[in-house]
C-alpha cells in the first residue's frame, strides 16, 4: 500500500469503485467501472498520463484490456488493498436526493447534464450549466464558491464531477442524484 500511495502523489489515480460512499483518495478521479468508462477516460486524461486503477482485484484485467484498446498503455498499477485500509482522510461526498435539492437555495447549483437535455427539460432557476465534457477547461469558473451542489439527470455524471472538482481544490461540494 506504501508504494501505491507514493505512486499516487506522482500520477494520476482513477477510482472505479461503484459506490464512493466510504470516500474517495485525494486528488482521484472516479471513474465507475461500470458504464461508459472508457469515454469518460479519454475525456479526462490524456492517453500519455501515467496512472494507477483503484478498483477491485478481479476487475483489474478487464479494466486494463479496455484501457489497452484505446490506446491508453501507461498503467502503473493497481491497489491490493481496500479503501478502509487507506488510513488516510478520503474526500466524503454528501449525497442529496430531489427534495433536499429544491430546499438549498444558499447553495451554488451546478448543473452537468449536456446542452440538449437541460434545453428539452430546462435548468433549474439560478443554475450554473456546465455539460460534463466540458467541465476540466471550466473548472476556473467554479473557483471561490462556498457552496455547490452538482446534479444531473441520474447522479453518475455528479459523481464524476464531484471527483473533478474536488481534484481542483474545490471541496465544498455536495452532490444531488436524480434531481432533474
């Protein structure tokens, strides 16, 4: 685990746990390995990264077999541990349902969902819209807000850019899950 943690302090980490709940390791992407997770990769990082995989044991050659397939041949490794094992503070997200959503007004709402579904369903009122994709070059955007919820139509596009945000520094979020 020593190595990994090294590593991590050097490269960049994806995180392909399902469930982030027990937190997730400073500074990782989460990337579930479930879904489009390739897509998600090429959005994030550059095929040249160097990265390690925090997923399960019996995951990891799937996981690198689909990375190797698109080119991304720079993995460093893996974890042989469990995230409890970690002993080290993890980013705790708060995760908020479509009641609590509508209540938080003193909150920044950001919302990840792409452009044709909030112009089909709207945004709601005050929300800052960042589709998921373009959230990496906008980021700066986001900077010296005390508060922001991420939503988006089903939760996993928050979850993802709950990890970039925090990735940023920007650790004040929460994130609501089916809010739209």
């Amino acid at each position: 685990m020593e190595e990994f943690k090294a590593l991590a302090q050097k490269v960049v980490v994806v995180d392909t746990r399902l469930d982030i709940g027990a937190g997730l390791i400073r500074g990782a992407y989460w990337l579930p390995a479930k879904g489009a997770i390739v897509s998600w990769l090429a959005n994030l990082i550059s095929p040249d990264a160097e990265f390690l995989l925090f997923c399960e044991k019996s995951a990891f050659e799937d996981l690198a077999d689909r990375f190797l397939r698109i080119g991304y041949f720079n993995i460093r490794g893996y974890n042989n541990f469990a995230i409890e094992d970690w002993g080290e503070e993890l980013n705790k997200p708060t995760i908020i349902g479509f009641p609590e959503f509508r209540e938080l007004k003193e909150y920044s709402h950001l919302d990840v969902r792409n452009i044709p579904e909030y112009e089909s369903g709207g945004i709601p009122e005050g929300s800052i819209s960042i589709p998921l994709p373009r959230l990496p070059a906008r980021v700066e955007e986001l900077k010296g807000k005390e508060g922001i919820i991420v939503s988006c139509r089903t939760g996993l596009r928050a979850r993802v850019a709950y990890s970039i945000l925090v990735r940023e520094g920007i650790n004040s979020t929460i994130f609501a899950v089916g809010t739209i």
